[in-house]
C-alpha cells in the first residue's frame, strides 16, 4: 500500500476558532490605537523640544517598569485569571490615554508651576550633558506639559507591563496545540499590520485633525479589547502554578530559559540585536534633518518596517512551517543588521522606505521563531513567568535600544549611532551562531512540544 498524503497545510487553522478570533481582534484594535498614540507623542514631544535626548527619554520611561516589574508581571499571569489581569491594565491605560488627550488639547493653558518648571530644567540640564554636537539655543525644554507627558507614559508603561504577560500567555489557552504555532503567526501578523497601518493613520490624523484625536481613538479602541473580552473563553482550563511564593517560584521562568539553550539563544540574538540595531527612535531626526519630510513621511518611515513584516508574515502563515527555523533565525537577524546599515547611510527618502521594509521583513522572522519557541516548548504553569523573562529580553532591548540610540545620536550624531548599530548586530550574529550551535540545529517547529 502506497503511504498516506501528508497532511495538508491550513494557513487559516487557528482563525477557525471564534474565541480566538475575538481575543485576536481586540488586541490589534488595541495595539493599533497604542501605535497611533506612540507616534503621536514622539512627533510631539520632538516638535516641542528639538531634542534626540528627549526622545530616548521616552525609552528610557518604558524601561525602567520593565526591569522592576516583569517578573512580578509573570507570577500574576501564572495565578491570577488571565483575562482580568488583561481588561483591567487595558482599560485604565485608555483611561490615561484619555488624560493624554486633555493635556495635549489644553496644553497652551497649563501653568510654568515650580514643579514642572524645576523639571524641565532638569531635562535641559540631560540634554545638554549629551547634546554637545548641537547649538543648545535650538533645544526647548520650556512647554509646561513635558513633564506631565512625560509622568502618564511612565504610568502607561507599567500598567502594560503588568498586563503583557497575561496577553502572550493566554494565546495557549484559547485553541488546541496543533494550531498554537499557526495562532503565533497570526499574532505576528496582526501585530505588523498594527504598526504598519497605525503609524501611517497616526502621522495623517496628526497632520489633519491634531494630536488630541490620535490619543482620543488610542483610548477607543484600548476599551475594544476590554468590550471583547467578555466574550472570550478558554478552551483549555488553566493550569494555575501551585507551590509558595518564594523568589525560587518568581524566578522559575528564568530558570527554565537558563536550561533551554535554544530559547536562550534565540532571545539572546533578539535582544542584542534590537538593542544595537534599532532606528525607530531616531525617525523623528532623520524625517526632519536627513530626509527632510513632514508628519506623513514621518509616518511612512515609521510603517515602512511593519509592511515589510507584515509581507513576511503571510509568506509564512501560507507556507509549511520553516525547516531549519534556526538557521532562518540567524540569517534573517544577519540580514536585519545590513538593512539597518543601508537606512542610515541613506539620504533618499524612498531608499530609506526600501531598507526599513527589509529590517520588518527579517524582523519578522526572528519574532515567529522565537514566540513558537517560548510557547511550544513551555508548560501552561510556567508559561506567564517564562513570558515575563522574555519580555525583560525583548522588551529592554527595544527601550534600551532606544535610550542608546537617543544618547548616541546626541553624542555623535544619528548616522554614526545607526550605522554602528546594524554593524554591532552583525558581530552579535556571529557570537550566538558559534556559542550556540543546538540553534542552527533546531528542528521543524512541529516537531517541538513543552517539557517540564
């Protein structure tokens, strides 16, 4: 008898299930309106202050939550109901979106009190400490609503810490395992078609009807995911983590990364590499020094990487899943690094848009890969201390990264500090290939399951 077809390959298998379709939905409209609202702020900030210090500011307010509050993020997600814990930090973020709004709108009419006066002297102080290359008459740091922005994204950040384990690990949850890795790609894909179309929306809606409007529809659609959660259930009942609460059970997730060599490294590459090689930050200075174009360039220089990702996305949501996914890994993050390279040497405007849809594009592998790792190879009691882990790694390159590139491009200007960092990440490439080869080894993804 001649052997059985293979199965065959439902790029569509995990949006067969309508509780995952909800939960889904509700937060890309929620990521949408935080992407609109991200690049509102910077664009504002920037406008009122000048500043690439005050931009890597703002990076530097997302990650100090981060550092103190992931773990801590992670236990909760692994003992406390999952949905809660995602519709009360989503639903009072869109509450300071809300405040975010009145501040921008009445921005005119706060008073210069001493406290916020005191404060923006101190952020000059900051500026001028790194911004030496720069005429110090061209900074302002004399808008009263600095600070007080600059005060709601520090709340925000640590409600969305607290919350983004709970949103990774209840994916997991909602369909059956054979569709999990389908489900992450799905999730790479709505998150890309966010920062695409978010950003792109953000910068017109910024230019046309003013920055109150884009925090308004941030708060909006936030309150979407709340709406949308009441209908979400689980397919499959949680597994609470059981034991004390000591620091060994806090730790666990560091734990076990510690002993999965391949989640090591693939973080590690992600971490390292969005670290040295990340631009978003500087789009601002190069849209208004470099390319020399107004908030809708701004706004299509900061989707470009999200069309690209997005492009990759569904190449690989409609292909069978990779077949050495490490060794993609490591030529897709290589690959990163040179299109960042390209972008900061670039002085056309339509280049840069081609290289920054190149780093999306790669970019986007690297997240499938490792988001398949981190849930596959997880048991459901470790899986919101294992994501918590993750997103220190993750999510402190992408705040770090942004810090380092604001300094850095006060100190020597946004070209070196771009260029640098794409050369850096191709030297970081070359360190975790040799370091860990289990990487360039790994098997197909559907052939990984969780361990204990």
């Amino acid at each position: 008898m001649s052997a059985p077809p293979a199965a065959r390959h439902d790029p569509y298998a995990a949006l067969s299930h309508p509780t995952y379709r909800r939960y889904l939905a509700g937060s890309f409209l929620a990521l949408f309106g935080r992407q609109m609202g991200t690049i509102a702020v910077t664009w504002e900030v920037y406008q009122w202050t000048h500043s690439a210090t005050a931009l890597g500011l703002v990076g530097l307010l997302n990650v100090l939550p981060l550092l103190v509050l992931s773990l801590p993020a992670g236990v909760l997600a692994d003992r406390a109901d999952r949905r809660t814990i995602i519709a009360v930090t989503t639903g009072s973020v869109a509450v300071l979106s809300l405040l975010l709004a009145l501040v921008s709108w009445q921005h005119a009419r706060i008073p210069d009190v001493p406290l916020l006066h005191h404060a923006n002297a101190g952020l000059l102080r900051v500026a001028l400490l790194f911004e030496r290359h720069v005429d110090p008459a061209s900074l302002d740091f004399s808008q009263p609503a600095l600070p007080v922005v600059y005060a709601l994204l520090l709340l925000m950040a640590v409600l969305r810490i607290l919350g983004w384990p709970s949103r990774t690990a209840i994916i997991p949850l909602l369909l059956p395992a054979r569709a999990l890795s389908n489900a992450i790609t799905w999730n790479s894909s709505a998150f890309e078609i966010a920062t695409m179309a978010g950003p792109a929306l953000g910068g017109f809606l910024v230019a046309k009807a003013g920055f109150p409007i884009v925090y308004l529809l941030d708060a909006i659609f936030g309150l979407t995911l709340v709406v949308l959660l009441t209908r979400v259930t689980y397919l499959h009942p949680p597994q609470p983590a059981t034991g004390n609460r000591t620091w060994r059970a806090t730790l666990a997730g560091a734990e076990f990364i510690w002993s999965k060599k391949v989640i090591l490294g693939a973080s590690s590459l992600d971490l390292f590499a969005v670290l040295l090689g990340g631009a978003t930050t500087l789009l601002p200075i190069y849209a208004d020094k470099i390319l020399h174009v107004d908030a809708i360039g701004f706004g299509w220089l900061r989707a470009a990487p999200s069309i690209g990702a997005f492009s990759m996305a569904m190449w690989i949501a409609h292909r069978p899943p990779l077949r050495r996914p490490g060794l993609a890994l490591l030529w897709a993050v290589a690959g990163f690094g040179t299109a960042i390279i390209a972008f900061g040497l670039s002085h056309w405007f339509w280049l840069s848009l081609v290289a920054l849809f190149f780093t999306g594009a790669f970019d986007n592998v690297s997240v499938v890969v490792r988001q398949s790792l981190v849930q596959l190879l997880t048991p459901d009691a470790l899986r919101g201390r294992v994501t918590s882990v993750n997103q220190i790694f993750i999510g402190s390159s992408n705040e770090i990264g942004a810090l380092r590139a604001g300094l850095m491009a006060a100190l020597f200007g946004p070209v070196a500090a771009v260029v640098a960092g794409g050369a850096g990440t191709l030297l970081v490439v070359a360190a975790i290939a040799r370091s860990v080869p289990a990487l360039r080894q790994l098997p197909p993804l559907e052939k990984l399951g969780p361990e204990s």
